[in-house]
C-alpha cells in the first residue's frame, strides 16, 4: 500500500540529483530556496537521519573517489534550505510553477477551513436550546472558546496530505495537471483559485464525511424546570355613607406552581481525538414583572419567577484529549484517498515532527518510538499503542488538567500532611480522577465510572468499604469491586463508619461529621492519601511513587501522566497563582519574576491569554502575558480582552532606555511598529511570550531583539 522509508529518501535524492546542478542556477529556484521551505527541510533531515548510512555505502560501493564530491553538494544543500519557512511537496524543492505554488497554498487553506467548521454545528445546537425567553442566552465568547477547544488541529490532515506527496509514484502526474495553469492576471488567478477549490474539496469529501472527523453529539432531557406565578389582588371600594376613615383594601394573594416541559440538551460531543461533557444545574431567577390587570375596584399585579436547568458555563466546555485515538488515527483508521494515506509506523515520528512545524496546537505526545516499533512487529499496532504513548498538548500535560484550583491546595496539604504523603500527588489524583470535581461523578451517587468507582477520587466500593463484605441487605458486588443495588441503600451502606470498620475498608470520616462518603471531598481527599500510603509512598523516592500510584490504576500511561503532572505542580509551574499582592514596575522584582512559572509550560497563541481557559493551560500572545503578569501584582492594566501592545504603549510613562529598571515594559517593531511588547528583567534580557519559544527570557541587548528594539520604554 505504501513504500517503506528508504523509498522516500531514494525518490528525493534521485531528483535532487538531477536537477541539482541546472537547479541552482535557475533564478526560480533561488527565489524559492530564499523564501525557505520548512517542511521540506523537516523530509530532508527525515531522509538524512533514516537512510544516510545506505546511501553512503551505496555511494562508495558505486562511485569510489567521487562520494567526498557528491556529499558536498548533498551538506550545500541542506545548508542552502535551512531558512525554510514555507511548504514544498511540488518536485520536493525543485522549480516549481507559480500555478503549483498556488494550489499548494490553496490545499493548505481548505484544509484549514474545513477544519475550523467542524465544531460549527456543536456551539449552534448549544445556543439555540437557550435561544428564547426565558432562557438567558449562552455565552457569545464561551462558545467561541468551545470551537477552538473542539477543533482538531489542522496539521492532522495536513500531515497526512504531504505524507501521500512524498510517498505516492502518481504524485508526477499529479502535480502536472496543474502545472500549466494561467494565472497571469487577478481575474485568471482568482479563477484558478475557485477551480482549485471546488477539486480540493471535492477529493476531500471522504476525509471530512468520515466518521472520525464528524462531530458526534449525544443528548439528554432537562428536569426539573418550573415556573411560579404569584398574583395579588387589591380590592376597594368606596366608604359606606358616615364611614370614618374608609376602608383598607382586601388584599389577596395566589401563588401557583406548573411544571415546564422536559426539553432536549448537548449533554456531550467528541471529534476526533477531542471530547467533552457539558454539565447543567437548576437556577432560580429573579421575579419579574408579569403585568397588571383591572377589573372593576380590584387590580391584580403578577410576579413570575423561573428555575431553569441552565448549561453550567463554569465547569462545561473542558475537553479531554485522546493520544491513542489520534495515534491509531494516523496509523491505522485514517481514510486513505487521493491526498492522504496511513502512515507507516517507522515513519511516525517523521509525521510528529512535521505536525509541530505546521501547527502550534499540534499534539505534542511523550511517544517511546523504538518500543513502540519493537512492540508493533511482536504484537500488532493497535495493542501497544496505549502503552507507549502518553499524551501533552500546548506544551501542557494533559491539556486543561495542568492547573489546580486554588482553593483545594489547604486540603490537599492537609490529607498528605495526615499521612506523609506530597500534596501535590493528591492535587494530580484529583485532576486525573474528576478535574478537580468538575465531572457529575464526583458528587453524583447515581453517576459514576463504567466499572463502578465513586465519589471525588473515584474510589471501588469495595476498597472504600472493604473487601470483607460479599453483598448483603439488598446489595450485590462485582468481581472488580463495585457495589451494586438501589442507590439510598448504596450510598447508606458505604457511608456508614461501623460498615468500614466492619469489613476493613480505607473510607475516612475526615470532616468528622458522622460519615465517611466518598462524595464528600475532605473524606475522599484523605481517603486517598491513607490508600495511596499504604501502597508504599515514600517521599522522594520516584520509584516507590510511581509504584503507589499504580496500585490506583495499573496502566503505565495513567502512572507517567499523574507523577508527571504532579512534578509540575509541585514545581509552581502550573498552577493558578493566587495571593499575590503589592509590586508594580519600575525596580519592583515582583511582576519580573511571577512569569517564570509559564517558562517552559506555555504557548505562544496570536489572540489567546483572553479567558481563563487560556491562561490556565499557558495560552499567551505578548500583550496578555504583560496583563495576565501584572495582574498578579495587582495592577490592572485595562480590560483583558480588549489589551493589546497598542492600549499598553499609552499606559504609564515614558522613560529613557538608559534609565530601564526591572519591570519597565519594552517595545519592538515586528509585523508592525510597537507590535511586540515584553518585561524588562535587567542585564539586557526582557521577558515576554514569543511565538517561537511561547514565554521565555530573551536577550535584547544582541542579536534579533536588539534590532528590533525600538526604543520605547514604558514605567507603569
């Protein structure tokens, strides 16, 4: 079906060979080396690092004294494409026509729209069930956020379209039918453009209708939902004859209560590699005003007020993220066609690689490629992929489960406290478990996983209870330990001290209120630092770590992802700050330093760093990492979602570049004048969110800062 590695470096090499030496003569293909081709040096260095070895013998065995010649002109070329910056699939690197350059760009383009509307007709289901009174509408900029979230990163496709380029012997032909375009004038281009198009898509049909890459929603009913109708009647009527003083009104009041039809909700969506869970709760509104009626001396006002069963937008719209759906996507279930093929799994890390480059919320995946290729050859693809491939996406662990919430880290010192255990291995428990309680099964006893665990850290009953009981009074076990019968009796049972003392079970009563409830968060929190401490947790020892938290689940990727979580979070990189006051600029250290937590831990996103959905995963572009840093310290620089290096330029005042002191926020010409903006941490180094490093320490006394510095210095 497809050619292995080496095929891939014999088919460039051999046109590299033949074109090499007229090539670099041509004034079309300097124009295209100079405007660089990222993608390209990526399948070079991928031919490099796979076949250099044969090709050398081959070169030698053939050709004798004349390899040391060839190797040259091989290390010139590489040399001459390494200021890629663009694609190049077309002849891979050789002289393209300006018609090929149009429709490469233009497969990008379609590629990236068809990407984006795939969670289109997710946020218009959600807006529409709360579209008319009286139901308040859902949030326009939560819904924008959900399609980001819920959008599968584009280079997954384009990976795949350019693995095809590179494989497919009909790729010649393929690229000649468009070779001889005219798209000397605009009218002629925009109509190559439109014909190109309506091919692209049309040969894209059955990559984007295919189930994987179709948003599938599931649906509930709402419940609950109630209106109350209050009516008062005010009666007069007009004093008897010598009746002093006249008489009240009579006043009579009604309330009434009827029940709102049971309607359909999004209860959940997953695309790809993407899923979510949308959480709903009753709210009560205000009264409001139902109007007045008059009938003879008597006027009846009427109050109406709602309880509705509204989408939570606070715990809603977090998606988890599937490494191993992605990866057997890419390897075995991806629909093959005219402009995308499986990839082979020795060529998998060449397509990671080449993602990364295209995309910066490409999955970034802790893969071990050699055992995963060893493992392949023993026991197929799809059984080892979960073992070796462990998933992070933004340069995040886990995508949103890289931050703990602020108000847990007492309780979470305090349930390790209790039995000498981390508290930040508690706080990643907790995020792995329930996100930090925000999934229902975390409170919810008729709720829970498919194999029956319970409560905020998801514990079995039986291990709550004890594995002494073998069912009784109504209720039944399963061999993995859940508990099974009418959920009163359940919830009773388990929550009863002198049952878990009884049969033996690790269920606490840490809050001391006569239950040990495993939905209560202060007995679940302790609960699992006394189990994770009697599964040999020792602080410091990693082995001895990892090997408690596998007593918690045995799959080696659940191990890996909440020690390496929790590694984070113990570090300070990951968390949501909170208690930080004081400081500004001008000498003061604070707001210099409170960035160093995202070094390392953040992306650069043109527009993002504006909500917190952003901002807790590390999301920054320049300006709202400045908001975001000053913020901490407790000065507002002016509305985040409005904030921009443009707003930042007028705050503050003005100071001479030789008066800069930590603090100070400076300035640099980029895409456009004062279009980037940083913090200056002193000794010629600013720090800021750049698109290359996401946050970082950058030196702007040499090199490219210094030449774009512009001089303007802001003291806020």
């Amino acid at each position: 079906m497809s050619q292995d590695s080496q095929d891939i470096g014999k088919q460039t090499m051999d046109q590299i060979g033949q074109g090499a030496a007229k090539g670099l003569k041509n004034k079309y293909v300097r124009k295209a080396l100079q405007k660089g081709l990222k993608v390209l040096l990526k399948i070079l260095k991928f031919i490099m690092q796979k076949v250099v070895l044969a090709v050398i013998k081959a070169l030698l065995a053939f050709f004798g004294p004349y390899v040391l010649a060839i190797l040259l002109v091989i290390i010139l070329l590489f040399i001459v494409i390494d200021s890629v910056v663009d694609f190049d699939v077309f002849q891979r690197g050789a002289e393209r026509t300006p018609a090929e350059e149009l429709f490469d760009k233009t497969v990008r383009e379609v590629i990236i729209d068809r990407t984006s509307n795939i969670p289109n007709s997710l946020s218009s289901q959600l807006a529409s069930q709360q579209s008319q009174a009286p139901y308040p509408a859902v949030s326009e900029s939560w819904l924008g956020d959900l399609e980001k979230q819920m959008t599968p990163s584009w280079a997954l496709t384009g990976t795949l379209y350019y693995y095809n380029a590179i494989k497919s012997k009909s790729f010649k032909s393929f690229h000649n039918k468009y070779s001889k375009v005219d798209i000397s004038s605009k009218s002629k281009r925009n109509k190559a453009i439109t014909d190109f198009r309506n091919d692209i898509n049309k040969e894209y049909d059955y990559y984007f209708k295919d189930s994987s890459m179709t948003m599938n929603v599931s649906y509930g009913r709402s419940s609950g939902e109630y209106k109350v109708t209050k009516s008062t009647t005010s009666c007069t009527r007009p004093p008897s004859e010598g009746e002093d003083p006249p008489p009240l009104p009579t006043v009579t009041s009604t309330t009434t209560k009827s029940n709102l039809p049971s309607r359909s909700i999004v209860t959940g969506a997953d695309v790809h590699y993407i899923k979510n869970t949308f959480n709903y709760k009753l709210v009560t509104g205000e009264w409001t005003d139902g109007g007045t009626t008059t009938s003879g001396d008597c006027t009846t006002s009427t109050q109406i007020q709602y309880t509705l069963y509204l989408l939570d937008e606070a715990t809603s719209g977090q998606p988890e993220y599937d490494a191993n759906t992605m990866i057997s996507f890419l390897l075995i279930d991806a629909p093959e066609g005219k402009f995308s093929r499986l990839v082979k799994i020795k060529d998998l890390q060449f397509i990671m690689d080449l993602g990364e480059q295209m995309d910066d919320s490409f999955p970034k995946l802790t893969i071990e490629y050699e055992k995963l290729i060893k493992c392949a050859k023993k026991d197929g693809i799809a059984g080892c992929i979960s073992e070796y491939v462990t998933g992070t996406f933004n340069n995040s662990y886990l995508g949103f489960y890289s931050w703990y919430p602020g108000n847990y880290r007492d309780l979470y010192q305090a349930a390790g406290d209790a039995f000498d255990v981390d508290w930040w291995l508690i706080a990643s428990l907790h995020a792995q478990e329930t996100t930090f309680s925000t999934n229902p099964v975390a409170t919810d006893p008729a709720k829970g996983s498919s194999a029956g665990a319970k409560g905020h850290f998801q514990f079995m009953g039986l291990t709550w209870l004890g594995w002494g009981f073998k069912g009784g009074n109504g209720l039944t076990v399963s061999r993995l330990g859940n508990i099974m019968g009418p959920v009163d009796v359940m919830v009773k049972f388990i929550s009863d001290p002198s049952q878990i003392a009884r049969f033996g079970g690790f269920g606490m009563d840490a809050n001391k209120n006569g239950l040990s409830s495993p939905w209560e968060i202060e007995d679940a929190a302790f609960t699992a630092s006394k189990y994770i401490k009697a599964n040999g947790y020792q602080k410091g020892n990693e082995a001895a770590i990892k090997k408690a938290i596998r007593a918690y689940n045995h799959s080696t990727s659940y191990v890996n992802e909440v020690y390496n979580r929790g590694i984070k979070f113990r570090d300070g990189v990951a968390s949501v700050p909170g208690g930080v006051v004081g400081g500004g600029s001008g000498g003061n250290s604070s707001v210099v330093t409170i960035g160093n937590r995202w070094i390392g831990n953040s992306v650069y996103v043109f527009g993002g760093g504006r909500n917190q959905n952003d901002i807790a995963r590390g999301r920054f572009d320049c300006s709202s990492f400045v908001h975001w840093a000053f913020n901490q310290v407790g000065k507002n620089l002016g509305s985040l979602g409005s904030t921009s290096t443009e707003t930042l330029k007028k705050l503050g005042t003005a100071v001479p570049t030789n008066q800069m002191q930590p603090g100070d926020l400076v300035f640099f010409d980029t895409y456009k004048k004062d279009g980037h903006v940083g913090i200056y941490v002193g000794d010629g180094k600013f720090i800021g969110a750049q698109s290359s490093t996401g946050v970082a320490i950058a030196n702007m006394s040499s090199g490219y800062w210094a030449q774009k510095f512009n001089g303007r210095v802001k003291r806020i």
